[in-house]
C-alpha cells in the first residue's frame, strides 16, 4: 500500500507542478490573469542599525483562501478571522502562551465573589478608525449583538451565559452572568463594534450588512481597512492613533494565490513575503536563501466530517469502518513529512484538557471489512459495496487551493476503494464552499477540514444538538450525554473537575467517529529574511502584526 500511495502522491506533485506553471507566477495581483497595479513588494525604509524597530514599510502575504465577511460576531472561517484579528479589538486577548492579557482593558476585571458579575475599565482615548472614541457604550452595543431574539449568527452559545451588560460610567463596562461561566475570561476578548455606525441596523439584519461586514468595517485595532478586491488582493494600511502605538508597518496587502503550491512559487520570486507552508514544501522552501522559516504545534485538528443526514453514515460501526480504513500515520508521514500526530479525538495536546485515554480506531483495512459487513455492506457485482439496492457512494469535498486536503481526498478515494467503497473527490472556492456546507444548506456528504480551536475547550459550539439548526456542528451530530456535559461544563470552575467530566465527552466523540480525526499538525510559516518582530502563535496566524517591522541592513 504504501509503495502505491507514494506513486499516486508523485503523480499529484506532477500535476501540481502543472498548475503552478500555467496559473501562477504572473507580475499583477491578481491570480486570474487580469490586469492590475503591480505586485507590491517591501518598500524602503529608513535605515536603521540591525535589530532596532524602523518605521515604515510594507509587507505582502500570501494566501490561498479568501475571508467571507469581517465581523467577528458572524463569521466563521480563519480566511476572514486573519482580517478581524488585525482591523478589530477587544477588552482582552491571548498572548503566545494562550493566556489572555489585557488589550483596550486597562488590567484584568474585578470579579464578584459568586463569580456572576465581571467589571472592566477600559483604557481612555482608544479611537476608531474614523476618530471616534471608543467607550463603554459601544462594549454594550456589541455584546448585547449576540444575546439579542434576532440575533442570527452561529455564536450564540458562546454567550448563554450573559444575562446582561451595562456601561456603569464612560470607560466602566460590568457584565452580569446568569450562572459562573469558566470560559468567560475568553469571551471577553471579542471585537468590539461601533455603535455609532451600527446601532440603526436591525439586529435581524446584522450579519447580511454589506456596507460595514464586507466594504468598509471600522474598528479600533493596529490597521485600517482599505480595500478588498475579490480574487486580487485585500489592503490594509496603518491607524496611526492606534491605542498601543503606530504599527511599524505602513501598508499590509494579502495577494490571492489558485493554491499552496502557487503560494510557494511567489515566495521564491519574492512576489509575496509570507505565507503559510505545506510541509510537503518545506525542503525546498528551506533553499530559498532570502526566506526564514518558523514551526510550531497549531491549536487545531484536521478532520474527515461525515454528515449524519446522509443514510451512509447513520450507523456508527460504519463510520468506525471507514476510520479503520484509512492509513493516518501513513498520511502524516507521507503528505505532511512527519510533521504532525495522528489524532484520535476533537482536543488539542496544547489544551489543558487533553485526553488521549480514548477508544482508537487503528489502521486495519480487515476490521473496516468486518463492521461494514456486519452494517449489511455486501460487495455487488462491480464490487462497489450495496445494501438494500444502494450503492455506498459518496463525494469528499475539500475547498479550493488547499493542495494537502486535495490530496487527502485522492488518497482516501483509494485507501476507501481498497474495501468496496466509491469516493469522489471534489473542490470548491472556499466562500461556495462554507455556503454549501454549512447551515442552512448542510449539502456535502463528507468533508476534509480543520478547526482552528478556542483557548476554551467547551465543546458546545461544534457538538452539541441545539448547534445543528444554526452554529456549527454542520454534521448533525446529536448525543444527549454530549449534550448534558455541555450544558454543564462551564459551570464547573475547578480545571481538573471540569476536566475529567470533559473526558467523557472526548471518549463518546471517539467511539462515535462523527469525525475521522486525522491529525494535529504544526503550522509551517515562511517569512522574507527582513520581517522582523515575529512572534509565533499557535493559534493566530498575524499575531502582533502590529509590532512586525522591515530590516533592509
């Protein structure tokens, strides 16, 4: 098996290399092929002796996926959370080390002894991008957003615990929860939204207002907005009365790229000077003698998903099949060059509630036969599995640029074939893909994805039943002890009680197989020699951006 796993991957890489020669490596900004302004590269800056912050300059970043929407109350996809993370603010935010500090909060809030009631004095002066202060008034606005009836956003869960909020003087917000909340030190980090902008658009029609979510959002953080050019490119330019100070950085422009492999092709050609990098490049990307690299373990999991509203994956002994028949350590040593674990359940290592204690379904193509065959899967005349006159037959959808989930795809449709199972890989542009797949639509059969993880491990957003009509558990998955520990979960304050009831949950996910949970990964970022002032998070991608700096010595 895996002697022909690396003959179809050589083929794969053969077809890439392809690509990346007809599509890519054009002098415009866009990937289309259309005419454009020249690719920007870094500006000259004052020169400075090496080492010391200089101001001025501009980057561009590489990027394969688009955002969808900038407002962080509604969207749901990292495309788009890379943009909000730079254009918005919030009362706090995580550092490196995944503990949250104070950002337009002055220092850490008073807590009631009952833990229901959160105070924060918010620092003075911090302005938005059109010059308006930003005050208490516009943290109530903002938080009372997803707590509204009308509300129509997937984060409502997030914030069922706040009962309300009031602005007890200008720079004073107090938060009053209906019951102790252990993830709401991390809520408190959300964007907040200017009231003056928003406060006559109806709640109901929030997260469809193009005008601020997609043409021009306004917040308080380190850049402004100032264009977004589908297919092209996306800029940004430096606040100069930002709150902690002028980025170093005058200008930022995200180049859109057809995939990783095109991505990797402007990086050599200094087109662009950052992007994400497939580990399936890094050796050759370790040649580029202007380009640095830096790893880390990700806050995340990569992810099979199999939607339970299709009668294929209905029965778990099926989907334990299905698991049981895909190589995830040949995977991660063949597609990501050994550079990630097999996973075996939705937590992350890096989260203080890990547990690797869990039903694990290992690489055995004759056990996968055995369940299936058990399920009442029988081989037909073509030797495509049947029960009850239906083929079992599906599409695998991945979105468009990501050649590792491309070829996740391809290689499953053969691990898959090996037992009688029909697979038909498939790719979409990832704003079509989100829409297909996600709620109300729910039109996939099963999906390659990842999720980039909450500092929280609450694990309401994605599994409990009460997400499947409008937040993110888009493959109907419903348990009603998974649903029960949810529930409760956040009222435990003690991390090592809350813990071990969150273990059950783990262990439920991993005997139900609602995913085949293939691995956690490190994320791989390739950077121009000259940036300076990186700091590596392993859960945002532009963490600090606004302290990034060009060293042209």
């Amino acid at each position: 098996m895996k002697k022909s796993l690396l003959t179809l991957l050589s083929m794969i890489l053969m077809l890439s290399l392809f690509l990346v020669a007809c599509g890519g490596g054009n002098d415009t900004t866009t990937e289309t092929g259309d005419s454009a302004a020249p690719t920007e590269t870094t500006d000259t800056t004052e020169e400075a002796p090496t080492g010391e912050p200089v101001q001025g300059g501009s980057i561009v970043l590489g990027a394969s996926g688009e955002p969808v929407m900038f407002n962080d109350y509604y969207n749901q996809d990292s495309a788009s959370a890379d943009v909000t993370d730079l254009v918005f603010a919030g009362l706090m935010r995580s550092n490196e080390n995944l503990e949250m500090v104070p950002a337009i909060a002055v220092d850490f809030p008073e807590i009631s002894e009952d833990g229901l009631v959160w105070t924060y004095k918010l620092r003075e002066g911090v302005l938005f991008h059109d010059g308006t202060e930003l005050t208490a008034d516009d943290v109530v606005f903002s938080f009372n957003i997803p707590i509204h009836p009308d509300y129509t956003g997937p984060r409502g869960s997030t914030f069922a615990q706040l009962e309300k909020v009031e602005a007890l003087d200008k720079y004073t917000v107090q938060f009053t929860l209906s019951e102790p909340d252990a993830q709401w030190a991390i809520t408190a980090g959300y964007s907040i939204l200017p009231k003056h902008l928003l406060e006559d658009v109806a709640i109901a029609d929030l997260e469809d207002y193009r005008s601020f979510n997609i043409e021009n959002p306004i917040g308080a953080g380190p850049f402004k907005f100032v264009s977004w050019t589908p297919g092209q490119n996306l800029v940004v330019e430096a606040f100069d009365e930002y709150f902690e100070g002028r980025p170093y950085l005058d200008k930022i422009t995200w180049r859109f790229a057809a995939d990783a492999n095109a991505l990797v092709l402007l990086l050599q050609t200094g087109d662009v000077d950052h992007i994400v990098a497939p580990a399936s490049e890094l050796a050759t990307i370790e040649t580029f003698n202007h380009v640095k690299l830096s790893s880390t373990l990700a806050l995340r999991y990569d992810y099979i998903g199999w939607n339970l509203q299709n009668p294929l994956f209905q029965d778990t002994k099926v989907r334990q099949a299905l698991t049981h028949a895909i190589d995830r350590e040949e995977i991660t040593e063949t597609i990501l060059e050994g550079r990630a674990q097999v996973a075996h359940a939705p937590v992350s290592p890096l989260s203080w509630a890990y547990n690797d204690n869990v039903p694990k379904f290992e690489f055995n193509p004759e056990k996968a036969k055995e369940l299936l065959a058990e399920a009442g899967w029988e081989p037909g005349a073509d030797g495509i599995l049947q029960k009850d006159g239906q083929k079992f037959s599906f599409t695998i959808l991945s979105n468009d640029g990501n050649t590792t989930r491309r070829d996740i795809g391809i290689i499953v449709q053969q691990y898959l074939g090996q037992i009688g199972i029909e697979v038909k890989p498939e790719q979409m542009e990832w704003g079509a893909f989100l829409d297909k797949i996600n709620p109300p639509n729910y039109d996939f059969d099963a999906v390659v994805l990842a999720w980039g993880l909450a500092l929280d491990p609450d694990p309401t957003a994605i599994w409990h039943s009460k997400e499947i009509a409008q937040g993110l558990n888009n493959i109907s998955f419903s348990n009603a002890e998974v649903d029960a520990i949810s529930d409760a979960n956040r009222k435990i304050l003690d991390q090592t009680e809350r813990a071990k009831e969150l273990a059950k949950v783990w262990e439920i996910l991993a005997e139900e197989q609602p995913y085949t949970y293939l691995y956690y990964p490190q994320q791989h970022l390739a950077m121009n020699n000259k940036i300076q002032g990186f700091t590596h998070h392993p859960r945002v991608t532009f963490y600090r951006v606004n302290e990034w700096w060009i060293d042209n010595n």
